[in-house]
C-alpha cells in the first residue's frame, strides 16, 4: 500500500479579535435559536398528545394517563438538558463579552 499524498496547505488564518469575538457571539446566537426550537417542538408534542395542535384531526381515542405521564416524563428530560445548554450558553456568552471588554479597557498607555 502507498502512501498518501498530502498536499502542502497552508492553513494560517487571520482574524481580528472583534472578528473572533463576534462569531463566539453568533455561535451563542445560533445555539440559542437551536434550543428555541426544540422547546417548540415539545410544546407541540404536548398539544399532539392532548389533541389541541393547530391543524390536527381530534385523536380517536383519548390518550391514558401513563400515556401522558410519559410523555410529561420526556419532555420534563429534555427541558431539563436545554436548561443545562443554556446555563452553559450563559458561561460563554460571559466569557466572550469579558474578552471583548477586557481587552478594550487595558489598551491605554500604562
């Protein structure tokens, strides 16, 4: 077996800083959008269960209750990951505004 031929790339990239910082505020931006939709989704699962989403032929047969309470189970599981992303969003969006305006403050002469 040969070996590969890998090309010689040049992989230097240059941004700024405010362009760094602001596409860690998009990427928080992004991941929040994300979360916002599948809490919608869930809401929506909930309104399936019970019948009531917009658009929806009533169901036959009414859900049981250890249906619901199932259902009530998985999305309580989910809510709560969502919950940890966004306490994890929160730590980052921190972070990267303390990097914007920490390095703004201290580029005065000393």
């Amino acid at each position: 077996m040969s070996m590969p031929n890998i090309p010689n790339i040049n992989a230097t990239i240059s941004i700024t800083l405010e362009d760094s910082v602001n596409l860690l505020l998009a990427s928080v931006a992004f991941e929040e959008l994300g979360l916002s939709h599948i809490i919608n989704a869930e809401a929506e699962k909930i309104q399936y269960a019970l019948g009531t989403l917009r658009g929806q032929n009533p169901p036959t047969t009414p859900p049981t209750i250890d249906e619901l309470l199932g259902i009530n189970e998985s999305v309580s599981q989910t809510l709560r990951n969502v919950i940890k992303n966004q306490m994890l969003l929160h730590f980052k969006l921190k972070d990267t505004l303390s990097i914007s305006t920490s390095t703004t403050t201290t580029t005065g002469t000393p």
